[in-house]
C-alpha cells in the first residue's frame, strides 16, 4: 500500500484528469482521506467528467488551518474527506459556501446538513466509529491481557504500548476527545486522558498513523477510526479491532466547497459526483471501508455496521463549533500534554 508524508506548507500536488486545452475546466482539491482513496476518487471524477484536476492530500485539522489561512487568495474549490467538525468550524467561520446538491436526496437525513451552521456549507460521505485496535501477536508475546474497554487501556502494563494521534493536528483524536467529555463529563474525561497520557509512546500527527503503526508491530495498540484498520487487515496484518465496552463516538465524513473557488461549477459539480452511488463506491475499491451515507451505495462487507455497536448520542453542531474545539483542545494541551511519561 501507498503511504504519503506530505508536510503541510510544501504539499506535493498530483494532476488528474483531461489535462488540456480540450478538458472542460479545472478543478482543485484538498483531501482529508487517505491518500490512495484521494487519488482514486479525483482521478474517476476527471475521467468521467472531462475536468483537469488536481489533488493535494492533507490531514483535516491541517486542512482547516490552511484553508484559514487562504481565506483572501484560496487556492483550492473543494475540501474532501476528513472528520465533519473540522469542516463545521469551517462553515461557522464564514470558509465555505453553501450548496444544496440535488444528490442529497440519496442522501440519508442526518448527512444531509449535518454540520454546526445548518447553512448547507457541509453534507455527510461517510460514517466511520472510532475505537482501537491490538496487534495479536505481540498480545501473546507479550502475555498481556486482550483490552476490550477505554479503560483498560491505562492499566500500567501498556505502558509505553500505545499510540494515539495529536489532538492539534488529527480531526481523529479531536474526535476521541470529544467522545470521552460526552461520555463522562469534562473533568473526568481529562482524569482520563492524564492517566492514559503515561502509557502513549507517541502522538501521531495522521489519525491513521496508529492502525499503521499496530499493523507493522511498532506499537500493540492503537487509536483510530476503525475502518482504516479494517484496511490493515484486509492486508493480512494481525490486528483485530475493538468497539469500547464504554460506548464510543463516531465521525461523519465532511465533504465542502471553498468559498471564493476560482472553479464553482466544477465544485458543485464535485460535489454532486461524490455524493452520488458511484462516488460513495470508490473508496471501497482502494480498502477504505467506512458506511457510504448513500442509501442506494453498497457497505462494504469490512465495514463495522452502526446498529452492531454501542455508540454515544454525539453531538456534531456543539462538538463542530469553534468554541468547544478550542476550548476542549487548549484544556488538552495545557494539563496533559505537558506531562511526564
């Protein structure tokens, strides 16, 4: 499999598409999913559509920071993939223009307008739950009792075992952050996270990176959406997956249009495509293994379905607005990032 290290401020551009004077337009992409999924997905829209694109892979909270950071020049019309509540800051902050595609009626109800604006600035293209996985092998190399549960994980005999993605950087650990305040309530989801901090080997800046990291034996466990691990297995690598006994949190994939695009039409017709079956079955086809939101599009048999599992009733428009993402993330990098380990 194809793994991209892509710094944010020289991120390297790849070019889909017609490519001439005879495409019908251009088109310009920031990708939150996987690499391999990104290249897939532009290349068939360009091909299908006689569009020029190009594609620049980046993590969803660097993708919000970018895009902020573009907001008087942008540089890209469509923000793909990644986790909604970066994209719901986003739309808040006045980054993204509104679009009701006449594809959100294939679209299941709470994708549709999911974000914190309810302006129409973001619709849903994916479902993922969040949880962890163990690499089983080194389990029993190691004689360690199998985690089922959040809580396990801060037993002293993981120490230095764990991997979880940075909170600044990830939409993904934003997402397990989150997920633990509505669980337990602030102050006791940050005992938590103190107590869990003294066994995490690293802080990743991919959400992805821990699957990865597990897959290969540099860590036993690992935090993450769990369909990117549903990949690493597909891949015959010895993981197996957990579901928290807790209950768990999940994501909505966001799928945007920069405001101020050079190329709107071919945004919004983007836009239309990959909300559409055929869009929603490319990741499938590259090993990413997420709930289409599609009602017509096929789940993916490696898909970890909704209704098998305990999930929390999350709270996308109070958990995607900016003052609980910076408040939630401030409080993390004040009292547990500084700590000993």
């Amino acid at each position: 499999m194809k793994r991209f290290v892509i710094p944010v401020l020289v991120a390297a551009a790849f070019a889909f598409g017609g490519g001439d004077a005879s495409a019908k337009g251009r088109l310009v992409v920031y990708c939150s999913a996987l690499p391999d999924w990104c290249e897939k997905a532009v290349e068939t829209f360009g091909k299908s559509k006689d569009v020029a694109v190009s594609m620049t892979p980046i993590g969803s909270g660097s993708g919000y920071a970018r895009i902020l950071a573009e907001k008087d020049n942008p540089q890209a019309d469509i923000w793909y993939g990644g986790t909604l509540d970066p994209h719901s800051q986003a739309g808040v902050n006045g980054l993204l223009e509104a679009y009701q595609s006449p594809m959100l009626k294939e679209v299941a109800e709470p994708y549709r307008n999911p974000a914190t604006s309810k302006g129409y600035h973001s619709a849903g293209i994916y479902v993922g739950i969040l949880g962890f996985s163990y690499n089983t092998e080194l389990l029993k190399q190691q004689k360690l009792a199998e985690p089922k549960c959040w809580a396990d994980l801060t037993k002293p005999e993981y120490k230095g075992l764990i991997q979880m993605a940075n909170p600044e950087s990830s939409g993904t650990a934003y997402t397990a952050l989150a997920t633990y305040v509505q669980l337990w309530g602030e102050d006791k989801a940050f005992d938590y996270l103190k107590a869990l901090h003294k066994n995490i080997a690293q802080y990743t800046k991919s959400g992805s990176a821990p699957g990865t990291a597990v897959a290969r034996g540099e860590a036993l466990i690992g935090f993450g959406f769990l369909h990117d691990h549903a990949k690493e297995i597909k891949a015959g690598f010895p993981l197996k997956m957990v579901v928290p006994c807790e209950g768990t949190g999940y994501e909505i994939g966001g799928l945007s249009v920069i405001k101020g695009a050079r190329n709107m039409d071919n945004a919004k017709l983007f836009v239309d495509w990959a909300l559409s079956k055929e869009g929603q079955e490319v990741a499938a086809t590259t090993g990413s293994f997420q709930t289409p939101t599609n009602v017509n599009a096929k789940i993916p048999p490696e898909a970890i379905r909704m209704e098998g599992v305990k999930l929390i009733n999350y709270d996308f428009v109070k958990y995607g607005s900016e003052k609980t993402r910076n408040q939630v993330i401030d409080r993390w990098i004040k009292e547990v990032k500084p700590l000993a380990r």
